[in-house]
C-alpha cells in the first residue's frame, strides 16, 4: 500500500528537470541545491556576499517571473549522462527507481523545493553526483575504506531533501565511469535540520521584505522608469 502524501508535500511527477516549466516551478523558491549558499563550508550561516547575492537573486525572480536561460557546459551534459548511467546501476543492483521533477513543502508558512534525482519506494530518495576520478577515489576511501559517509560538501543539499520530502533515507551516488559507484545511505540529522530551516526561516522573511520594498518603491515618486524585456525568440 502506497503512504499518504501530507498535503503540505507536493510531487510534481511531470516536470522535467531542466525545462521551462521546471524553471517556472522554482521561481522564487529556495531550494536544496542552492542552501550552500547560505552556509560556511563548517555548516555554519554564511554572511556577506554570496548569500547576500542569492537573496537579490531571489527577489529579481518574484518581482519579474523570470529567470535567466542557463547555457548547458560541457559538465553539465557529462552530469545528465553520469546520472542517467548511476541510476541504471542502482535499478540493478539495489532497487527500482521513479522519477520526479520537483518537490515542495510549503508546512513552514513558506516553501521550500528539492530536485530529485529519484523516488525510491516510499521511504526513500537518490541522488547522483557525476565525479572525476580523483574525487570518486577519495569518496571510496574516506565513505567505504574508513567508514565515513557522504562528502560533506553534499550535506546540505541531501539533508534538505530529506527535509522537503520527510522520507526516511536517502543514498547519495558517486559515480565516475569505469569506477565503482557507491551508495551511501544518509538519513535525517535533526541538528542539521533545524539550522537549515532557521536560515531559511531569516532568508524568507528578508525576502519578503525586500519585495514589499520594491512595490513600495516603484509605486512612489521615484525615478523609475519602466522598460520591456525583449522576446526572444528560439531557432
């Protein structure tokens, strides 16, 4: 028998990641791929620029429902195939896999979003990182050889997910061709947790803020002038 969905989970099954609509989906939203942002390589809140930057970031996206076309690199491509090849290995040997575009939980009074890379049965998640080789050895050693777990730069996106979706576990993939991927299976830190959602909770409200500043601002008699965006058109 399949769980119940709270009804503050939302599973967008048809998005496809990477699309116009999954774009759409994320506008506004602070999601578990960019809470690095808001933190110090120890976990710790950031300050200055860089969260400071995300958070413009942000409200250019609530203000214009717009966000900026991304030009696919030569690692991003590697990275959709790397994932596509990490979950194929994963379907063999562990279990099977759905796919899912996006996530959001809105139970905090705000919304949050994670991207996964797959469902697997109800409790859980995966999600798969393409890595060169240098980076898949030192995975291998410091997560299976000396009994670690995921690398730490990945935290605090795997513990978002975790904490967007409420499933139980998630198994990080570490994949690099001709390397042996591993799956290490991360599940909830209620400390980590709690100091992602108490920074998301400050990002929120100084978001909203800025925002009512901004319609505060262009109502006024400043000089503003409005301008039009260009259609741009695709070939």
């Amino acid at each position: 028998m399949n769980a119940i969905t709270p009804s503050h989970i939302t599973y967008h099954h048809d998005l496809i990641q990477g699309s116009d609509e999954w774009l759409t989906a994320r506008l506004g939203i602070l999601t578990a791929s960019e809470m690095g942002k808001l933190f110090t390589k120890g976990l710790s809140p950031a300050s200055g620029e860089t969260p400071l930057t995300h958070l413009y970031t942000k409200a250019a996206e609530r203000i214009t429902r717009h966000i900026e076309p991304q030009i696919m690199t030569y690692k991003m491509e590697r990275g959709h195939e790397d994932e596509i090849s990490a979950l194929d290995v994963y379907r063999k040997n562990c279990a099977p896999v759905k796919s899912c575009g996006f996530i959001t939980n809105n139970k905090w009074g705000f919304t949050l979003g994670y991207s996964p890379d797959g469902l697997v049965g109800d409790d859980g998640l995966a999600e798969c990182k393409s890595r060169d080789p240098h980076f898949q050895i030192r995975t291998i050693f410091d997560g299976v050889i000396n009994g670690d777990t995921a690398p730490a730069e990945y935290m605090l996106q795997l513990q978002t997910g975790l904490l967007v979706s409420e499933r139980k576990w998630i198994d990080f993939l570490s994949y690099s061709e001709g390397l042996p991927m591993t799956a290490m299976r991360v599940f909830p830190d209620c400390t980590l947790q709690t100091a992602i959602l108490e920074v998301a909770q400050t990002f929120e409200a100084k978001l909203q803020k800025m925002v009512v500043q901004y319609n505060a601002a262009t109502a006024s008699s400043a000089r503003l002038f409005a301008t039009d965006r260009p259609v741009v058109l695709e070939i």
